[in-house]
C-alpha cells in the first residue's frame, strides 16, 4: 500500500488540507492500518501536485497562517481506480518479538515471560485503540456501501489483534508451566 494511494482515497471524498489529512484521516481513522507523520504527509501531497493527481489551491486567512487546500484531480481519480483493482502482493512482515523467541531457549522463562507480556500489553493497548477508532462522517453522496467496507476492514483489524493477543497468552502459559532448560512438545 501506498502513502499517495492512501491519500487519494481520502481527498476522494472531500478537499482537505494536509493537516486536515493527518489529524481527521490517519490519526482518528487509519492509524491501525497505516500511520504517516506530518512530514511524510506533506512531501507526498508535493508529489502528487507535480503528477498532476491532485491540485492545491491557497486560501488566505487573515487571522491565522493560509491554508492549502488539496483536490483530487480526474487524472488522481484514474489513478486511484487502477490502484483499487490491483492485485496487492502479502506483505513482508518483519516482526522482531517473533526472531527473539526463535532463539530464546538460551533464557530463562521468566524473561522469556517478561517480553511476551511486555507484547501483551502492547496490544491490548493496540486493540482498545482499534476499537476506539472513529471511522469518517461521510456526506450525503457517499452510501453506506462505503462506511460497510471500511467497517469490514476495521473488523479484521481487530480480529488480528485479538489473534494475536490469544497466542500471547498462550505462549506465556505454555513457558510458566515448563522447567527452565526442559524440552517437550507444545500441545493445542
């Protein structure tokens, strides 16, 4: 996935500006998903002007700074529509909790404990987070097809983080309920 992709499909429903994109869009909505820092934000709305994707159009404000305000062009639109039926290959996930326990046998269990529950709680935090995400307001021209697909999408978020909270908690019960330095198989 892209950020530019990312982008697209929010300044699709609506003209924002880039802060507009990073508070109300990856913030409060995606960051489970996919998070960009402002910087990022920013450097990409530049590449996708210079593409002729989107326009950005200065509003001046006389009490505060001007504002720049970006729109999805048609040629963004395109874009946005070939992207959405690409096939996307399954991503790399380099995950290095994962590597640690490959090769914590030579650790006690109860530091092996002590990491697995420091990842518990990491994503128990991820998890409320998850289920405290405010999926966007949409307008009257969008249906609730829309709000269906981004609710599904939410939906599996969830669920890989309640998978992978259960595995946690089963890895920590099969290492306190083993000897340190004893072998065996693990059961389901």
């Amino acid at each position: 996935m892209s950020l530019a992709h990312t982008i697209l499909g929010f300044l699709q429903q609506e003209k924002m500006t880039g802060y507009d994109l990073k508070t109300s869009c990856f913030d409060r909505c995606i960051a489970p998903l996919w998070s960009a820092d402002q910087a990022q934000i920013y450097r990409t709305l530049d590449k996708l002007v210079d593409q002729g994707w989107i326009t950005c159009t200065v509003e001046i404000q006389h009490d505060r700074p001007n504002r720049k305000v970006y729109n999805m062009t048609e040629a963004g639109k395109a874009e946005l529509i070939r992207w959405l039926q690409c096939p996307q290959p399954l991503p790399t996930l380099r995950e290095p909790l994962i590597v640690q326990l490959f090769f914590a046998a030579q650790l006690p269990n109860e530091a092996i404990v002590q990491l697995l529950e420091q990842q518990l709680t990491a994503r128990n935090e991820k998890l409320a987070k998850c289920k405290n995400v405010e999926l966007p307001m949409l307008g009257d021209r969008f249906t609730s097809r829309e709000q269906m697909m981004q609710k599904l999408v939410l939906d599996l978020v969830i669920r890989r983080e309640q998978t992978y909270i259960d595995w946690l908690m089963t890895a920590i019960d099969v290492i306190r309920h083993q000897r340190d330095g004893e072998t065996g198989e693990m059961g389901e």
